[in-house]
C-alpha cells in the first residue's frame, strides 16, 4: 500500500479532470484499484459518487474548499476548521482542489484494509492544525469548539478543558505540553475507539447502494480525536 501523503503524480495517478473513452476510463480505474484496497467495481462506484458530488459544487469535476465545506456541512459562510484541515489532507498536491485521484486516495485511508497507522496518521495531521509536528493542547480546544458548534451541540467550556486536559495527561508521555507522533500512535493504541471513524463500513455502502452515507461517515469528525473513550476519559 502506498502511504497516504506520498506525492501521488510520481505513482501514475490519474489525475485528469476527467478520466477519457472508455478504454482510458477503464485503464485509470484499474490503476486506482491497484493502488489502493478498492478493487475495480469500487472504484467505479466511488467515481460515481465522485461525480454527483461535484455536479453540485462545480463544472469541471473538481471539488475546491469551498465545494467541500458544502458537502460536509451545506454552509459556506461560516469558516470551519475541521473542514478545512480535512480539505488540507486530501488535497494532496496543495493545488486548492481534489481531484478523483485524490479522492480515491484519500478515502483508501478509512478503508477496513488500511492500517491503524495510517488512520492514526490522518488523524494525527488532522489536528496538528499549526503543522508543526506535534498537537499541542490549544489545537485541540479549537477543533474540538469547531466541531461542536458545526454539530449545534454545547459542552461548557470547563468540560472542553477537562477534555483537553485529561487528553494530554495520559498522552504527553514526556511531559512537554505537546503530543508527538509516537505518543499519539501509544494512546490511540490504548484507546482505539478513537480512531473508529476513521474506518467506513465500505462494502456494506457498496451493496446497499447508499453512496451519500460514504461522506456522512466519515464528516462526523468529532469523534476522530475525542471519540467516546476521549469524551467518556473526561467525564470520569
């Protein structure tokens, strides 16, 4: 498996705009197919949500930040943190735009296949919002309020720093006021309800035919850090 973040045009990617005829359609599918773990039908099926999807935000089968806040939240006014780290993550040539290739990519990491590193990854560059290698607690309060008021729902501001604080506690090993990469993969290994979004129950989506629940999934970014083990470590 190819790492999530390695540059994606030195692979063969496609990404074109469009994926051509028919013979040039097929040959890029099975490309993603053996690039990933979506087999071929897979990959035609997620093209098909890649489609409808961009039809509602643009006209030339790409999807910008703000097409991609619309999709996760349906608001474009109001910033979103959480949405945009997640658009920084799957736009992985820093292009402001996702492409098909970049969809496939990027979705391959909340496939059942895919390793916990990689989810603990995604999650970890996820909240490393300052991209300085490390979470730090201030990040975490940010997406935290981002995601809750993004989902109408209140904690007070003393349970949002419980939270943090009960977080960092048992995950800052060295005791530094930031959480390294080897710490975050530790407490999620500890805690793995956490990264339990990061995996989308693909080939039930892909028998039920219900492709809209794909994005629904894995938009429900706040239990990506926190998750029930984080809220529930808060709460003891």
């Amino acid at each position: 498996m190819q790492n999530y973040y390695v540059d994606i045009s030195k692979m063969g990617c496609v990404c074109s705009k469009h994926l051509g005829g028919t013979r040039t359609r097929h040959e890029n599918i099975s490309l993603l197919a053996s690039q990933t773990f979506f087999s071929d039908a897979e990959v035609e099926v997620l093209h098909e949500l890649f489609t409808k999807l961009t039809s509602c935000v643009s006209s030339d089968n790409l999807i910008t930040k703000e097409g991609f806040q619309f999709i996760l939240t349906k608001d474009t006014k109001r910033r979103s943190l959480s949405t945009e780290r997640m658009f920084g993550l799957f736009d992985m040539r820093n292009d402001e735009a996702i492409d098909f290739g970049e969809f496939v990519h990027s979705l391959n990491i909340f496939h059942p296949n895919s390793t916990q590193r990689d989810k603990a990854l995604f999650a970890f560059r996820l909240y490393d919002t300052r991209q300085t290698g490390f979470i730090e607690p201030e990040e975490v309060k940010e997406m935290i309020i981002d995601v809750l008021e993004e989902s109408e729902l209140m904690l007070t501001e003393s349970i949002i720093d419980s939270i943090v604080s009960k977080t960092f506690e048992e995950a800052d090993r060295k005791k530094d006021g930031k959480i390294d990469l080897e710490e975050w993969e530790n407490f999620v290994a500890r805690h793995p309800l956490i990264l339990k979004n990061m995996t989308i129950p693909f080939l039930n989506l892909f028998i039920s035919g219900t492709y809209h629940e794909l994005f629904h999934a894995f938009s429900n970014k706040s239990q990506i850090l926190t998750g029930d083990d984080g809220l529930s470590m808060a709460k003891e």
